[in-house]
C-alpha cells in the first residue's frame, strides 16, 4: 500500500487523546495545575473510566466508521467513547467525505463482500431484523457513517459507491441518551447509540447496548453538573412552539378574554 494510502486509509489511533479535547472552559483548573486521569486523560474530577466496560466488550460483527472530519473539532462526540468500549479489532475509523475506488484499499475490500452492511436511513434500506437472516452465522462488516445529519446525508449521496452496500435502517423506540446534543426528531439517535443498537441485534446480545450507554450516560450527568444544559429535540421543540401558540391563540379567543378587554 502506497504511503498516501495508508494516510487516506489510516485508523484513529489517537483514542486517549480524543478523550481530552472536551471544551477547556467547562474544567477551569483551581488553585494550580489539574490532576489529570492517566487513563481517559480527562481531569479526574471528571474522569469516565469508572463507567467504561472492563473488560472490553468483544463483537463478531466488526464495526467500519465513516466519519466527516469536521467531527475530529467537536469538544462532545460519541464515536471515541465507542472505541474505548469495544475491542480494538472490533472498530475501524476512516475519516474523509468522499472514498473514491482505490483511495483505501482496505475499504475497498470491504465495499467489496457480501457480508457488508451499512446503517442508514435510506429509501432503500430494510429493517435490521429482515437482514438477519441471510447474514446469520457468517462473519460480518457494519458501516456507520458519523457527522451531523447533513453531514451524513453528504456522505451517502456523494460516495456512489454506498448504494451498492445492503442497507439497513433501525426501527427502535428508543429516545436518545444524548440529551446534551441536540437531536432532529425523537427518534433519532447518536453514532454511538445507533451502532451500539445494531451491533446487539446483529449479535444478538442486548448487553452490548446497555455497556455502551452506560459511558454517555455518565458524560452527559458530567457535563450536566459542569453547566451544561439538556437539550430537547427539534421535533419536540417544534410541538412546544406550535402547542404554546394554539394555546395563546384559544385564550385570546376566549370569551372572557374578550369581554376583559
């Protein structure tokens, strides 16, 4: 493999790091220097290894991350707590917006088996439970891709290639975790909870979900005490605004409303 390659191609090795680029003003050092954990390199008052997985949690499905690399600058983002959750083997991260043939080989040989699936909301894309069977007892590759919505939705519509991948899309009635990030709709979830949902269900072992949240549970309870603020959906928000103007609405049409004035 050529050096640009192996650059194009490279996986995110920088785990310990990533965990550190939380934003600076939510930990203002008192008195001094800060104690950092040697583990998560987070300042201890604030350290995650207590909700981590130990040992790590082992997958028969390996996990393939496309992730926009406008995600590497976010301070919150899920996919480095995924990756300190699984086993090492069992995640890959590629970063870039477009993955031309023969940019990565290694990805090309995946976008090349039969046994690859991609995760994403797509016309095409069938519900996870009508995939299992045709994939049952054969080793597998779960592409997610990670960004904001539209960056994901760029991503799919750009790279061609994608559409040739078996779809499949989540159909859960599960409400994100997330609550410090805002979410599209209700139902929409993380890259973390979305593919720690289908590695379980592809598995079939609901345990994977609950070791994963479990670690973005207890970053947001972290930020929630450091001043962050829960963040409700768009969709919610949208419901809020439409029903606090029906009820302004019905009250200014109200007969003693009418005869106050």
């Amino acid at each position: 493999m050529s050096a640009e390659a192996e650059s194009a191609c490279r996986l995110d090795s920088t785990l310990l790091e990533d965990f550190g680029n939380f934003p600076d003003e939510l930990f203002e050092p008192i008195g001094g220097r800060r104690t950092m954990c040697h583990r998560c390199v987070r300042p201890s008052s604030t350290c995650l290894c207590s909700y981590l997985p130990s040992p790590r949690v082992a997958t028969e499905t390996h996990l393939l991350i496309l992730q926009h690399p406008r995600e590497e600058t976010r301070g919150l983002r899920t996919v480095p707590i995924l990756q300190a959750c699984l086993e090492e083997k069992s995640v890959t991260v590629h970063r870039g917006t477009k993955f031309p043939a023969g940019r990565c080989p290694a990805l090309d040989e995946v976008l090349s088996r039969p046994d690859t699936l991609l995760l994403y909301p797509a016309k095409q894309a069938v519900d996870i439970s009508e995939a299992l069977p045709a994939i049952a007892g054969r080793p597998r590759t779960l592409i997610v891709l990670d960004g904001t919505w539209a960056q994901a939705k760029g991503m799919f519509v750009q790279n061609i290639r994608l559409r040739s991948v078996p779809t499949i899309s989540l159909s859960s009635s599960h409400t994100s975790a997330y609550i410090i990030r805002t979410q599209p709709t209700d139902a929409a979830l993380s890259t973390l909870e979305s593919a720690a949902l289908a590695l379980s269900i592809l598995d079939n072992k609901p345990e994977i979900f609950e070791a994963v949240l479990k670690p973005l549970r207890g970053l947001c309870d972290i930020q929630l005490l450091h001043g962050a603020n829960i963040h409700q959906s768009k969709e919610t928000l949208l419901r809020m605004q439409q029903e606090e103007a029906e009820a302004e609405k019905a009250h200014a049409a109200s007969p003693d409303t009418a005869g106050a004035s």
